[in-house]
C-alpha cells in the first residue's frame, strides 16, 4: 500500500510541516469555540442575575416547570414511553396511564423524587459521594428497593457502546476518588464545564446496575443550580448527538472536551429559555 505521505523520514520528535500546522490548527479552532461558549453563557448568565432576586410565584413556576421537563425528557432518553403530559399526570395527578408499563410510571414518580431532592441541594456548595447514592436512591427505590442507592455488584454492558465500565470490585474504590477529587474539579473549571464532568464521570464509572444516566444528569443539574444556573434539559431529539458525543469521550480517555461543549450549548439554551419566560410576565 502507498503511504499518504511521501516525504522524507521524520527523526523521533519532529512531524512534517503540514501535520504540526494541520495540529496546531484545530486546537485553536477548538480554543476559540470553547472561549466563544464561555462568553455566550458568562453573558447571558449576567443577564439571568440582573433579574434577581425572583419573585416567588416565578421561582415556584419555573421549579414545576422543570420537574416536569427534566423527568419526562430524562426517561424519555432512556426508553420510557410517557409522553410529557402523560408523565405531567401521573406526578401531579398520580393517575395511571392506560397501555403504559407499570415500570414507565415509577420511574416518573421516582425521578420526580430525585429532583426535589437535588432542589434541596440548590443552596448548598458541596457535593458528595452520599448525595450521589442519595440522588440514585430516590429514583431507583420503588423499582428495586435493594439495589436503590448501592454500587453494582455484577458486570454491567451499555447497549449500543463500546465502552466497558470498570469491574464492580473497583467501583466503590472509583468512586470514592471520584468524590474525593470533586472539590478541586470544581475549582479548575468553568461552572458549566463542571457540571459536565460530573456527568461524564459518574457515567464512565457506571456505579449502579440501572439509573446510571438520569443519576448523572440529577448530578449535572445539582452542579448547575449551586452555581446560580437554570436546570439543563436534553432533549429526546438529541438522544443520537448525545449519546455518540459520551461515546466518543470514553475512547479518547482525556478531559471530555466535546461533552463539555455539547452541555455548553444545551446550557446557553437553557439560558436563553429562562431569559424568556422571566420577560414574558
């Protein structure tokens, strides 16, 4: 087979001149967007703080607004078959949804329980190894109250990914350095980028045999709130982007730049949806 490139040898450490430029290139390009993100959710958070302190009736709006959001388009990614009035129904209403699985309605009344709970978490600026288990807990109890909060005592596989998740011998070893090195993360970066590290993180482990993904993004938003951020949704119309983003951190082994990038924009959305609403009164 012809080699692409037809120059001479490179000498150990040097690479050809189109490589270096070619390299080089698109970690500016990469820079530049990353920066161009941080400007856009710096500015619009800025906005957001102006109009603060809420009124009350806004904040309990936005609050139910979200929970229904959040839960319905969580599960949504996952499998579950509720629509978002359907899910509105059974957590307002506690009706059942006829033709639906018992399974898809637990698990709405579960997440909904997760959420109030990372509510309380809102004033705080500590996270910890125990409300990861507490966020999981909540949501995974009325499904398998014993496994409800607990680390995975078996393999687990992620359909779709080629990613293999460490050995459950080592995921309460995993996740106490997880936690233990939560504080610095928080320090290093920027607030969205955070959030989206725990995210990644907590997924990459896997620590639990079901729930791994809405435990994440409980402890995304958690994150988020504590910093003064409105609760990013993703939607099931980004389930493919989303998921092939994640995908695409577990093989390159680094800090998950393009995660990073994809809550980026969902936050700047986020952003923007709250500016709304809050101007529309």
């Amino acid at each position: 087979m012809t080699s692409v490139y037809e120059g001479p040898v490179c000498t150990v450490g040097l690479q050809p001149a189109h490589i270096t430029t070619t390299s080089s290139a698109r970690r500016e390009r990469k820079s530049a967007l990353k920066a161009e993100y941080q400007q856009k959710l710096d500015t619009l958070k800025a906005e957001l703080d102006k109009l603060r302190p809420l009124r009350p009736e806004h904040v309990a709006a936005l609050k139910d607004y979200s929970k229904i959001g959040l839960t319905y388009t969580s599960n949504a990614l996952e499998g579950n078959s509720l629509t978002e009035t359907e899910t509105k129904l059974v957590i307002e209403d506690g009706l059942t949804i006829g033709g639906k699985p018992l399974k898809d309605h637990l698990e709405a009344v579960g997440h909904a329980d997760a959420y109030d709970f990372m509510l309380s978490l809102a004033g705080q600026r500590r996270l910890t190894e125990r409300h990861i288990l507490q966020l999981h807990r909540l949501f995974y109890r009325r499904l398998d109250e014993k496994e409800a909060g607990r680390y995975r005592t078996v393999p687990v596989f992620i359909t779709g990914s080629r990613h293999l998740p460490p050995a459950h011998a080592q995921v309460p070893v995993r996740m106490r350095t997880f936690g233990k090195t939560i504080p610095a993360k928080r320090k290093q970066l920027h607030p969205v980028d955070f959030a989206a590290w725990l995210h990644f993180r907590l997924v990459n482990i896997h620590p639990f045999i079901d729930g791994n993904g809405r435990t994440a993004r409980l402890l995304m938003n958690v994150a988020l709130l504590q910093d003064g951020y409105p609760i990013v949704i993703i939607p099931p119309i980004l389930r493919r982007e989303y998921l092939d983003t994640l995908e695409s951190c577990h093989a390159m082994r680094r800090e998950p730049e393009l995660f990073f990038n994809f809550v980026a924009r969902a936050a700047i959305e986020s952003l923007r949806d709250y500016l709304r609403l809050l101007r529309s009164e």
